[in-house]
C-alpha cells in the first residue's frame, strides 16, 4: 500500500509530465516497488482528500513557477514535508537526464576550483577536469533541483573518492567508473561483451607495414584474407595462423586516361581498400596507382586476372553487390578522391567481369577502352560532385537502392542518394565531417564516427538532428560497425581505444 507521501509524489509527477506511463516507471525506479495500479493514479489526483493543500499549491504554482522553465525546483519544493530517505544511495535515484546534466556541471567554470576555472574549457573536452566536494553538492543540487539531497551527495563523494583513490576531489571518469562497478555488482548476469584477455596476432608477411584490410571469405574457404598497405597478401585459418602469403604487382606509374604514362612525381602505389565479390569468387584490390586489381581465388592459388587501371581519379573505397538469386547481375561501386561516385555493372558476373583477349597472364584493361571494347560485361555509370572532397566509406542498400557515402565537407559530410536520381538526396552536414560510418539495415539505424571524438545515431532519413550522441572517445573515431547478430556497435578511435555499445 502506498503512503500518502508516496501518492503525492505521483500525483506531481502527473501534472507535470502529463503520461502516466512515465509516472509508473519514475515510481518503480524511486521507491523499488509495483505502483497501486495505473487507473488509480489518475483517480488518485481527484479523489484523494488528503491532497487538498497540495493540489491548491499545485494549481497556484502552474502559472507562475513551472512556467518559467523550473518545474523541477517547483516539484521539489512542493513537497518539503517529505524527507529523503539516507537508506537510497544516490546512484539509485539518477536517471538518464540527470547523468546528462550532471555531466555538463563538471565542465561548468563556475563550479571549478580558480586553479581550473581559469584554463580554457572547450566544448568538446571529454576528460574533465577535478570537482571538489563542495563544487559537487552545488552540481548535484543543481540536477536534483533541491538542497535535500546534501547528505546522499556528500556520501557518494566520499565512495567515489574511495573506489577511484582520491581524497579532496573527483572526475567525471571516476563517477561512471564507480557507477559501472555498482552495476555489476547489483546485476551479476551482466558480462562484458568482450572477452578482457586479448590475444594479439602479429602478420610477418605485411613486413611491418599496416594492414589495409582483412575480410573473410564465406564457408568452404572459411578463410581470412589479410592484405598489407604495400600489395602483401596472407591466407589465414579462422585463428589467424598464416596457410600462404604472396605479393601482389602493384603499379607505381600513375597513368593517365589515354594509357600514357603521366610525368608527374609520385609516390609508391599502396593499396587503399579490399572488398570480396563473391558471385564471381575474385577479390578487388584498389590502389593509389589509380588501379583496381582482380584475384581469382576460385582454386587453391590466387591468380590475378584482370588489373582496371587509368581510372580518372584514385579509387579510395569500394561496396559490391550482387544479386543471390540468379547471380545474373552485380554492382562494384567506387568512392574516389574528387568526390565522385562510380558504379561498375557487371553483366555476365559468372561468366567474365570484362572481355578477355589473352587466356594467358594479365588482361589489363585501361579505364577509357570499357565503353569501345567491354560494353558486352560491364556498364558504367559516374556520379560527379557527391563530396567537395575525399570519400571514405561508401555502402550500398540493394533493397531501396541507395548509395551511402560520407566525408569531411562540412557542407555534405554524409550524403544518401537514390541511384536513379528518382528523390533528392538526404545531406547531413557536420562541422568537421564524418570520418566514418555504418548502417544496419534491419535496425534502419545510421551510425557515424567524426574527428570531434563523438559518436551519432541517426535516422538516415532525418538530417536534421541525430537520434543520440555517444561521448567517451579522447581522439577522432576513425571506424564504427554494427554487429547486427550481437546487436553492438563497435567504435574505434586514433588512440587505439575499441569501445563496445549493447
């Protein structure tokens, strides 16, 4: 049975949020226990006589306080006669928003000791700097909205200040320490999603140079692919054991769209991006040489079959596509350094990507010859002026047929474009761009990594705000994945810091 005190308490929170589910989950997370009954709530605000003199005050304070923006302190001190209960810790009675805002009291340089207050706080700082004790009531009863909350706040000082090895003040990093580690302890089955003891693999054939990508080649392969920056290729089992390696010819000249070789200076060609096409059983490689090379692995040694090569800018990224139905029809698409967008249509997938005059070696086929001598495989279609600049990650949504393409243009940092040109493109714009991205589809949720440290959920058809924002990063993320079978969304940031969202 609830007290008087209690049904008050459900009473104010009605009026203010005007949702009895609200009030029912708000009354379960404060006092540990099933509400009387949701009907009873609203029948409770008109019949219960001993809410006279609050439902009075309640009707006197609308107009004036809670209009003014602190409907909070209002609800507070609506109901002094009701003592805080010491024996609910403060950790308990935090909800999401009252995280949110005690959060921003640690960046606040009128809470900050002179010593900090004077260093300049910008507004994407994530390690914050030090809150003495009394700096930390003030915060605490600036979220709660009332001074009744001293003793509670003072205590939770303290267990930070003794679980992180402090003494005279804390951080923000030691507050959500101290608060995942109540967490465990209060709900046991909760395990991390990674398992803590890593094991590090080492790649001697990438001869101390970075990898470009692994990907994974599907059952009866069951392999992994590990391809260095330099064109150094591994064949790996599913524990990362080596089986074979080999190198891959990667051009140097930089060749211009007639075939000549340019007289520019240049640079060793590295490779930029992998991606596996598996109607066909080849893997493309694409490389700062303004090339594209294609390995057979149908047999148990790769062979390289066909190299692209004179395509008008440096390919950077790559998404591929086919149909599993027939196999009759399949999609490589491009995201080069100019911004542009370029499909590659293969006709006859299982038959031959391009036209083939010699059985023996390397068919090279220069970019410009596709439309006189390849047209019978291969259509191509060029989407100029997508980004002002490099793209980085582009993937492609066979079901509404839509490219999905992202940059640092502060302009159009991410772009969602129909491959008919049938609807206006969605454009979202972020000051520093977007350095990274990831889409699932079965969830319909956009997931973005930025060089301001943060994290952004989105409804990809919604560019005018992110659904949610997920600090935690201390450098720019430069990878975000969604696990759709494990329901994560792995972040992965400059500083080698993985982070794992449930």
């Amino acid at each position: 049975m609830a007290t008087v005190q209690e049904k008050a308490r459900c009473n104010v929170w009605l009026v203010e949020t005007k949702s009895v589910t609200v009030v029912l989950r708000d009354y379960r997370r404060q006092y540990r226990k099933e509400v009387w009954g949701s009907s009873d709530v609203k029948m409770n605000l008109l019949d219960l006589p001993e809410l006279t003199g609050v439902k009075s005050r309640l009707r006197s304070s609308s107009n004036s306080t809670w209009a003014s923006g602190s409907s909070r302190q209002s609800r507070s001190s609506l109901l002094e006669d009701d003592g805080v209960d010491e024996n609910i810790p403060l950790e308990a009675r935090f909800e999401p928003r009252h995280l949110y805002r005690l959060r921003a009291c640690f960046f606040d340089p009128s809470l900050l000791p002179k010593t900090s207050a004077n260093r300049r706080i910008t507004r994407h700082q994530t390690r914050s700097p030090p809150l003495p004790l009394e700096s930390f009531v003030l915060a605490v009863n600036r979220v709660m909205g009332s001074k009744r909350y001293q003793k509670t706040a003072m205590c939770f000082f303290h267990q930070v200040g003794e679980f992180s090895g402090r003494e005279n003040f804390i951080t923000w990093e030691d507050v959500l320490n101290y608060l995942q580690q109540r967490m465990k302890k209060a709900e046991p089955w909760l395990k991390p999603p990674l398992s803590t003891n890593h094991e590090y693999k080492y790649f001697p054939h990438t001869r101390k140079e970075h990898v470009a990508k692994i990907i994974r080649i599907p059952p009866p392969s069951n392999v992994y692919i590990v391809v260095g920056k330099l064109g150094n290729v591994g064949i790996t089992e599913q524990n990362l054991r080596l089986q074979n390696q080999y190198d891959l010819d990667i051009e140097d000249r930089l060749i211009t769209t007639d075939g000549a070789a340019s007289s520019k200076r240049f640079t060793p060609a590295s490779v930029t991006d992998v991606v596996y096409m598996g109607s066909s059983k080849f893997f493309a490689v694409s490389t700062t040489g303004s090339c594209i090379h294609f390995i057979d692995i149908s047999a148990s040694t790769h062979v390289e079959v066909f190299r692209l090569y004179g395509l008008p800018q440096v390919p950077l990224c790559m998404d591929y596509w086919f149909r599993k139905e027939d196999n009759a029809e399949a999609r490589l698409l491009t995201g080069s350094e100019n911004g542009s967008v370029t499909i590659f249509l293969f006709l006859q997938p299982m038959t031959s990507l391009f036209y083939r005059q010699n059985m023996e070696g390397v068919e090279r086929v220069l970019f410009s010859d596709l439309d006189k001598y390849h047209r019978k495989y291969v259509n191509i279609r060029v989407f100029e002026g997508v980004h002002k600049t490099s793209i980085y990650r582009l993937i492609y949504t066979a079901e509404n047929e839509k490219i999905i393409t992202c940059s640092q243009d502060s302009q159009r940092s991410l772009v969602v474009q129909d491959v008919w040109n049938k609807n206006k493109p969605y454009i979202f714009s972020l000051f520093k761009g977007v350095r990274c991205f990831d889409y699932t589809r079965r969830l319909g949720v956009l997931a973005t990594g930025s060089p301001d440290f943060l994290v952004r959920l989105w409804n990809p058809y919604v560019s005018s705000r992110a659904t949610a924002i997920l600090k935690g990063h201390v450098t720019a993320v430069i990878d975000v994945r969604f696990h759709e079978s494990m329901d994560f969304l792995f972040s992965y940031s400059r500083d080698a810091d993985l982070r794992v969202l449930p």
